[in-house]
C-alpha cells in the first residue's frame, strides 16, 4: 500500500467500514511510515472534534444567500 492509497482509504479505516484485510494492510504500512501515522491521528483528532460540534440550523436568508452565490459561481465556470 502507497501513501496515497493510504490517505485514500483512510475515513474508511477510521469509522470500521474496511475489510480486515485492508485494515491489515493500512496498519502494516503505517508501521513503517512516520508521515502517515501523524495524518491518521490528525484526521482522527478532527473528525472526533467534528462529532462534538453542534449542528445549527442555516438562516434561512444565509441559506439563500449562499446558494445564490455558489449558483452564480457554478454557471460562471461553465
């Protein structure tokens, strides 16, 4: 396994929706790879910092505000 596929397949590995085989896989190479053992933990510190977060309601004129900017940007680029 590359790095690359590593950080690929990473969210997966983390919330327990791999095959044992590739978690097998994700743990043998990180037990090599300083680089990748920091992403995981990083990643995980953010996703659990994420889960504690409380989920608010957008204002409904925020709400479409936004959606008109990220429309007007979406037909501007084509």
């Amino acid at each position: 396994m590359t790095c690359r596929e590593l950080f690929e397949r990473l969210s997966e590995y983390l919330d327990g929706e791999l095959s044992p085989e590739l978690c097998a896989e994700i743990l043998r190479h990180m037990d090599g790879c300083d680089p990748c053992i920091i992403f995981a933990k990083t990643l995980k510190v953010t996703a659990d910092l994420c889960r504690r977060i409380p989920a608010h309601r957008v204002p409904p004129e925020v709400d479409a505000d936004l959606r008109a900017i990220l429309f007007a940007r979406r037909t501007s680029d084509t």
